[in-house]
C-alpha cells in the first residue's frame, strides 16, 4: 500500500510555507475560506499533472473561478483598476510536493510541480519524481526556495535517487499511476467528480455513474437506511464520549481530592510532631534550669549554713574575750604579751619586707638583663608592648621600695596606709600584665613550634623525593581527572610542571625556578583535555580566588612545534612528559646560558611578551 505521509507547500495561495502532515484515515474540517479546497486543489494539482486548472475549487463551488496564477500569486481580492490584488509579485519560486510510503517495499516516493514565477502571466512549470523523503531543508537554501535549474543541480549531486524531470503532464501522470500501484486513466475522472460531489445532487445517479458503473437500477433505501443507522450511532457514541469524559473528570477530581486529604492528614501529622517536638524541647530546657536553680540553692544552703557557723563561733569568742576584759589580771597580761606580740610582729614583718625587696631585686635586674638581650622584633607587636609596660612598671617599684629601707615602726605606721598600699596595687598590676605576656609568649611559642614542624615535615618530605605543591594546584588537578574520567570514562595524564620535570644542574635550579615562579605549578593536561580542564577551572574559580596555578594550552602550543635553542636553559630541564617538554621549549625558547662562574650575568630569558603569549588560563591573569 502506499500511504500519503506529507505534503509541503510553499508560495500556493495563502501557505507561504507549509509541510502538513498526514496519517492513515484524515479529517479535514474548518469554517469557509479557511483552506481546505486549497489544499484539496494542490493534491489535484500534484495527482493530474495538469496545469489547465479547470479543476480547482470544484470541492467548495461547481463555478469555479480559481486558476493557477492566482494560487501561486496569492489573489486577494479585486481591484478598483478591473484588475487584481495579489499576495506575491515579481521573481519567486513555489511548491507543491506529496511525499508517499511504500510499506511494501519499505521505501519513501516524492513527487509533486515546481513553478518559476516571472509575472502573473509568465511562469515555467516542471513536475519532478525521486526515491526518498522530502528534504529537511524542504528545498530552501539561504531561505529562499531553489528555482528549476538549483533544483537540477540539486538532483545531479546525487542526494536522491532515480530523480526525473517531465516534460509533459501526461508522462508524468504515467509515471506516478504506475509508482502507485498501476492506477488507470479513469482514476483521475473519478477523483475530479468524487470532489466536486455535492450532497444535494442525486445519489443514486453518483453510485451509478462514480461507483457501480451500471446503468441498471439500483436499490439504495437500505443504503440509506444503513447511513441513518450510522449517523445514530455516531451520536450515540458522541453522547457516551461526553459521559465517559464526565466521569473521567469526575474520577480525576475525586482522585485530586483524595490526594489533597492525605495531604492534608499528612501535613497535620507532621505539624502535630513538630508542635510536640519543640514542647519537648521546651521541657528539656526547663527541666535543666530547674536542676540549675536546685544545685545553685543547695549551695547557698550550704553556704549559710557554714556561715550561720562561723556567726556562732565568733559570738560564742566574743562572749569570751568580754568575759576575760573584766578581770584585770588577765587585761594586764594581755597588755604584757601585746607589747611583746607587737615587737616580734615589727621584727618579723621588717625581715619579710626586707626579704621581698632583696627578692623583687634580683627578678628586677634578671628582667632587665633578658630585655637588653631579648630582639623586640623577634615577637608580635602586642607582645613587644607589654613587655615595654613591665620594664616600666619594675622601675617605678624599685623606686618605691627604696622609700621603704630603714623606715622605724612609727614610720612604717605611717607610710604602710600609702606606699605599701601603691606597692601592693603596683605589683598586682605587674602579675596580670606579666601573666599577659606568658600567655602571648607562649601562643607565640605553640606557632612557631607548629611552623617549625611543618618546615620540618616538608624537609623530611623533599630529603625522601616528595615535594609539597600548593592545595590550589592540588585540588585543581584532581578535580581535572574526576572530570576526565566522568566525561570520557578513560584515565588521562594530569601533572603539574614541577612534578613532571627535573632540572639537572643545580648550578641553573634557583634561576630557572625563579623565573618559573609560580608557572611550575600549572597543571600539564593532554591535547584534547584542554577545553574541558578550562572549563573546570573557572568553575573553582568562581567558588574562591585562586593565584598560583592554571591551565597549559597544550593544544596551541603543538601545534607551533617548539623547538629550543642550542644553548637554551630548556635542555637543562628533564622529563619524560611530551606536553611538559612542549611547553618548556617553547616557554625557554629563546633563554640561553654559557657555563661562567657568574651564572646570573649569563641568562638571557625570552621577553614577557613571549612568555606570556601561551594561552594559561590562570586567575593570575
């Protein structure tokens, strides 16, 4: 069988441009000057191969008044001249294209007109046929649609097969029947009265004439009949559509509502357990402030008790020393052994003070001593402050211990309200202050001890060959091969040009790598890597700044094969890696060196400009 699949229009009637699609059994209904006889008369068109166009809109009106120059000029109305208004003018090109299936032999068949506009009365006609589908670009290049000889040059690329131009409408129409199937001649008579059928007309003489072909009566009430009781059961089943649709509905909302009730149960349940979990909260919290309030009134408790103790003590001492003051023996000896306290008190308090000065000495002028030794830069700039303020405040207490020596106990009476006070306050101040700078000298000390055994760890790390690259380049370069591998499933050769090269003498090692600079830290991805590797790169650079590593455009660089000089300081680096070796030719292309015992006075590195003409994708830049 075959099957009509597609019909494309271009420059016919209203259809500028138009592929309409078609399936087994259509339908095709609108409201008047919609269209339909328009695309009816373009398969006529296609299906006769006739140009004439007596045939056109005989589906709409039995007087027809359409032509092919209308339809291709787009004929709008009248106009006040006598003449008429068209849609298009001038030089353009239209189509009229059917596209077939033959499921027999599994094929697609095209056929249909292709027409050269010159003016309204001048135009050039061909009907064509190919094996195969209609194109994609349906016959349009630089959105114009190709004329008659493009089109020929179209078929003679080859892009078809068996195409064919016709000279004549009737060897076209020989052609086309037999590719469908050996339709006869009267096949198109048949089609041309089948469309101008109109219902009002005498059916019977249509079945006679269109159908059975016999000029014997023919019975059709039963025909009749049988449309009747078709018609009836078409709306019966429209009826059942409708109610089948209500009930549809009706079961989509019931189903809606049932959704929305269980989600409604849902939602409360989970309201209600979040209302119960923050109680639950709530009570754990205050039940801790409860067991806070208890302990903290135990001990009040307590200590009122120890102090309603202490209250009894001192009472029940008092009772006793009022009791002891009446008896003048007692008061007497009192006064005896307060004289004889008092004395011993002063030697005793005199030989501590003395004991503190001789003390406070000996730490002042060991202070002093370490401060004179001690490199103030050497410790943060807080730290060096507070030990300016200690140096100060140690001087102003040796000033106010020498006002204390050899003071007599009348004296000591009268100063210890005043300068014992200031000395005491004095030497609080220098406990926190000095407490102070323990604390910041020994953070200082924990840091610089953390600096120390990192240095250590990266001395240990480069005396066993492991060299400590930055957590940037790192990231970066594990980040690249996690990409690699989910995009293309294959493991890739990822390196870091410090970690893929050696350099020989060491004569050279700090002049290269001071010129390298950070460049040693740009990751090495192969040639076809490299948009992806980029891509990678300004994501994490997005996320957080990123200075001291990139991305080598290997792909550029190959393909200017560098090669360094003779005496370039390229050769006095090793690797194995082709990408890294690239990208040191090129990057030393142009340094040199001569072995002089002066080697700094011997390098001539290659200009910024050259250096920098590599595409790195570096945030640097």
């Amino acid at each position: 069988m075959k099957l009509l699949k597609k019909l494309l229009l271009i420059n016919w009637h209203y259809f500028s441009h138009q592929m309409i699609e078609f399936e087994q059994l259509n339908y095709m209904t609108g409201v008047n000057a919609s269209g339909k006889s328009t695309i009816i008369d373009a398969l006529q068109l296609v299906l006769f191969g006739d140009t004439a166009g007596r045939y056109f809109n005989k589906s709409a009106s039995g007087k027809s008044a359409r032509t092919l120059d209308s339809y291709l000029c787009g004929e709008l109305s009248d106009n006040a001249d006598g003449g008429y208004r068209y849609l298009r003018s001038g030089r353009f090109t239209s189509y009229v294209v059917t596209e077939w299936y033959d499921d027999v032999k599994r094929r697609s068949l095209t056929f249909g007109g292709v027409f050269d506009v010159y003016s309204t009365n001048d135009k050039t006609a061909r009907f064509f046929k190919y094996i195969g589908q209609i194109p994609d670009d349906h016959f349009i290049a630089s959105r114009v649609p190709l004329d008659i000889p493009k089109l020929r040059e179209f078929f003679k690329r080859g892009s078809v097969r068996e195409a064919r131009f016709f000279d004549s409408g009737k060897a076209y129409r020989d052609e086309i029947y037999g590719l469908l199937g050996g339709l006869r001649e009267k096949f198109r008579d048949l089609l041309k009265k089948a469309v101008a059928f109109n219902p009002d007309n005498d059916i019977q003489k249509f079945i006679t004439e269109f159908i059975c072909e016999s000029d014997a009566g023919i019975d059709i009430a039963p025909m009749q009949e049988n449309i009747r009781n078709y018609k009836n059961l078409e709306r019966t089943a429209e009826e059942l559509e409708r109610k089948k649709a209500a009930l549809e509905s009706i079961e989509q909302c019931f189903q809606d509502c049932e959704k929305n009730r269980q989600s409604v149960t849902l939602y409360s349940y989970l309201i209600d357990r979040a209302q119960i979990q923050l109680s639950e909260e709530s009570l754990m919290a205050l039940r801790k402030k409860e067991k806070a309030k208890a302990d903290e009134l135990l001990n009040l408790q307590e200590n009122l008790r120890m102090e309603s103790d202490n209250l009894n003590i001192l009472r029940q001492q008092y009772e006793d020393f009022r009791l002891q003051l009446h008896n003048d023996e007692t008061e007497r000896r009192l006064n005896e052994i307060g004289i004889t306290h008092t004395q011993t008190e002063w030697e005793k308090a005199q030989g501590q003070l003395e004991r503190v000065r001789m003390r406070f000495d000996r730490a002042a002028n060991d202070l002093f001593d370490r401060a004179n030794r001690f490199d103030t830069g050497e410790i943060e700039a807080t730290a060096a402050v507070h030990l300016d303020s200690m140096l100060s405040m140690t001087e102003q207490l040796r000033q106010a211990f020498s006002a204390t020596e050899n003071l007599t106990p009348e004296q000591l009476t009268e100063v210890a309200q005043t300068e014992l006070s200031s000395i005491t306050e004095s030497l609080e101040g220098f406990k926190q202050t000095a407490a102070v700078l323990l604390a910041k000298l020994q953070e200082d000390l924990e840091q610089t001890g953390e600096t120390l055994r990192a240095l250590k760890k990266e001395q240990e790390s480069l005396e066993k060959g492991r060299f400590q690259f930055p957590q940037n380049a790192l990231d970066l370069k594990q980040a690249v091969l996690s990409q690699i591998k989910a995009k293309h499933n294959e493991s890739a050769e990822v390196v870091l040009v410090a970690e893929a090269s050696e350099i020989k003498n060491d004569r050279w090692r700090n002049a290269i790598e001071g010129y390298l600079n950070t460049q040693k830290y740009y990751i090495i991805v192969p040639p076809q890597y490299v948009r992806l590797a980029v891509k990678v790169f300004d994501r994490i650079k997005r996320d957080k700044a990123v200075y001291d590593t990139g991305i080598v455009d290997t792909e550029k660089i190959l393909k200017k094969h560098p090669r360094a000089e003779q005496n370039s300081l390229a050769h006095e680096i090793e690797t194995d890696n082709p990408n890294v070796r690239a990208y040191m030719d090129y990057l030393l292309a142009e340094s040199s060196s001569a072995i002089m015992p002066n080697i700094s006075a011997t390098i001539r590195f290659p200009s910024p400009t050259r250096a920098c003409c590599t595409r790195i994708m570096s945030s640097a830049r």
